[in-house]
C-alpha cells in the first residue's frame, strides 16, 4: 500500500508540475495527412536562395549533388549544343565555338534514371533513332528537354549508378540542402521531394527530375510570351 501511494502521490506531483509550468502533452493524430509538396515552378518561386558562393567554381559556374548522391546539376552557359561543365570535358571553350551566343543553362544528370517518355524524344541520333537515352535533364530560358544521344552512361551514373567509382571530380562538389534555391541568370534549382527542379520562374518553363520519375513544364499555349533572354555575361 505505500507503494501504491507513493505512486499516486507521483502521478498527482507531475501532473501539478505540468499545469504550473504550463507544460503541453502532444499526441500525434492518427487521421492526419501531411499536405503534398509543392508543384516544381511554386518551389522555385517560393524557396529561400542559398547562397552561390558555396556552389561557385572559377568558371563562375553553380554547381551542386544532392545529398542521397543520385543528382548533380550545374547552372551555367552552353554555345550550342557546348555545355560548359566543371566536372566534364566539353568544347565550350574552343575557339570555333565562340561565333556561337552564349545562352544561361541548367544542367542535371542522375546516377539512376526513368526512360524518356516517346514524347519526349528530341534527336533521331545522327538518323539511327538509336540511343536516346534518359539521365541528363537540360533546360534553356525557354525549353526544357530529357534525355540524349549517347553510347555510354553519364558522369553521374559512373561516379554513384550501381557500379560507380564513388570518386572524382562529382564527390568534391558541395551539397543543395533540401528545400533550398540556387539561382543564376534567371534559371533556378531547387533540391526537394527527393530529386531537383530547375526552371524559369517568369517563363513558366522547366523540369523535376528524380530516379523514379521525370516532367518537363512548358509554358501555357495561352500565356503571353517571356521577353528574351540576354546573353550570359559569365561564361
């Protein structure tokens, strides 16, 4: 019986304790439904900005991995089809390129990846219709695409796919935090609900990429048209 009483006695001090200190015992509700995470172009609007001098290289390009280390993207400049990448070898560079206007890019591949959708497909591939492939996503101030032509895997699906080295220039570059925005020239990226959207904000134009799933987003055929694009003035 002391026992009990002491127990009592317990149970009835804790209980004054909450009250007096205005203590709140929560339980979690079993009905309750998270809401959905916001379409693409609404968290790329609406996502704080990090800050680009943690994503910066010398080239004055942002880069960034995502933390699982299935995406990595860079928002930078192509001259045609020349997409400057810190982490690839590329002709952006070249002097035949140069007659080329330099357009405000973003640039994603993945480590594991969805097939383009038959939509989708953009290139017949030098006439073959052979080797388009998905895992690189690429987006333009005014157009969106997945997939390319090629005959290997990409340099993300080397570093992180299922037989990758795990090392190289990928594994050095900084992570995107979840939930937040990159911006350069008008084009943001965002890492969030488990993969990247990059888009034009003011354009209506863009894509979210994961390893399950991918969507391109166009502009509403009915929406006035974005003004143009300046060219980048950082290479």
């Amino acid at each position: 019986m002391g026992a009990m009483r002491r127990t009592v006695w317990g149970m009835l001090a804790a209980l004054v304790l909450a009250a007096a200190t205005g203590c709140t015992v929560t339980t979690e509700d079993p009905g309750y439904v998270p809401p959905p995470p916001p379409a693409p172009m609404d968290q790329l609007e609406q996502a704080a900005l990090a800050n680009p001098d943690d994503f910066s290289s010398t080239e004055g390009v942002l880069s960034f991995i995502t933390e699982d280390r299935t995406i990595v993207c860079s928002l930078t400049s192509a001259r045609g089809e020349h997409v400057n990448l810190p982490y690839e070898t590329n002709s952006f560079t070249d002097l035949a390129n140069n007659k080329l206007a330099i357009v405000p890019v973003a640039h994603c591949e993945l480590a594991r990846y969805p097939k383009p959708a038959h939509d989708d497909v953009r290139d017949d591939c030098a006439g073959t219709s052979l080797g388009y492939l998905g895992g690189v996503a690429f987006l333009t101030p005014d157009n969106a695409t997945y997939g390319e032509c090629r005959s290997g895997v990409t340099q993300m699906e080397a570093t992180y796919g299922p037989n990758g080295n795990r090392a190289g220039a990928l594994a050095q570059l900084p992570v995107l935090a979840e939930g937040r925005n990159l911006e350069r020239n008008g084009l943001r990226c965002s890492a969030y609900n488990g993969g990247v959207a990059c888009g034009n904000v003011s354009a209506g134009v863009g894509f979210f990429v994961s390893p399950e799933r991918y969507e391109l987003i166009s502009r509403p055929e009915n929406a006035a048209p974005p003004p143009p694009a300046e060219a980048s003035k950082t290479p």
